[in-house]
C-alpha cells in the first residue's frame, strides 16, 4: 500500500481530501455516501457474529474482522443500516485501509478523522465512537503484529 505524505494510506488520505473539498451538509451526504457503499460481509461471516468482534465502546452495536494475507489487512465490518453516520465511518475505515500493514494502521493518528470536518456536523458522542472503532481496529493490528 502506498502511504501518503503525512503518513496516512494514500487512499485514506484521498477520502480525507474529499471530505476537506465540500462543506456543510455535503459532508454529511458524503458520509451518507460511504455508507451506502459500504460493502456487504462475506459469506463466510454471514450470520456468524461470533466470528466478528464487537466495539463495545460504541454505543451502535459494531462488529468488526479483521483478515491478513500476506501482511496486508483487511477490515469487515457489520453495522445495521439504522445506523448510517456511524456506517460511513466504517466504510471509510475499510476502504482507506484496506492492503494496509498492521504497521500503517498503527501509525493513524486518533482523530484523524478531524480533517474531515465532521466535528462541526456530529455529537460529541458520535465522533466519540468514531475513535473508539479506530482504537479497536488498531488493538486487531496489535493482534497481528504479535502472533
């Protein structure tokens, strides 16, 4: 995976530089957007939450899995269609990460996602869920770095 300047995946620092393009509610649309798009589990996960984690910091109910192949990691999530904003997220999340090491996952700052300009349009509480899937996903790397 090519990293960008800063650090970030380069395709997650593509998704932040469209977030930072377009103001007010388009961002919200925008966000809207990934969730529609986020993609569906794989069979093999289908109806198998047990085989997922959940984020139980976040007040939506998420689950999420992490594969590696060949150090590259990959990123399932789950999150019920009720829940768009926080379904966004995680469709960036899985997109802007995606063939990312565990390394360069590790290496996302915590809120990242300030860039995005979010903070002005959602709770407190939703961007606190926000952080709390990004520290699990990069509690998964841990994971991998150590097995």
């Amino acid at each position: 995976m090519v990293e960008a300047k800063n650090g970030l995946p380069a395709r997650l620092q593509e998704i932040i530089e469209d977030f930072e393009w377009v103001e007010g509610r388009e961002k919200v649309e925008l966000l809207l957007q990934y969730a529609e798009e986020m993609p569906p589990l794989p069979e093999h996960l289908h109806g198998d939450q047990d085989a997922m984690q959940q984020v139980h910091e976040c007040m939506t109910p998420v689950f999420v899995k992490a594969e590696t192949r060949d150090n590259r990691m990959k990123f399932y999530f789950d999150v019920p269609e009720a829940s768009p904003t926080v379904r966004g997220y995680a469709s960036i999340l899985g997109q802007g990460l995606d063939g990312a090491t565990p390394e360069e996952v590790l290496r996302i700052p915590g809120d990242f996602y300030a860039r995005m300009g979010l903070e002005k349009l959602l709770t407190h509480q939703r961007l606190n869920g926000f952080g709390a899937i990004l520290a699990h996903i990069k509690r998964l790397a841990l994971q991998e770095l150590g097995s």
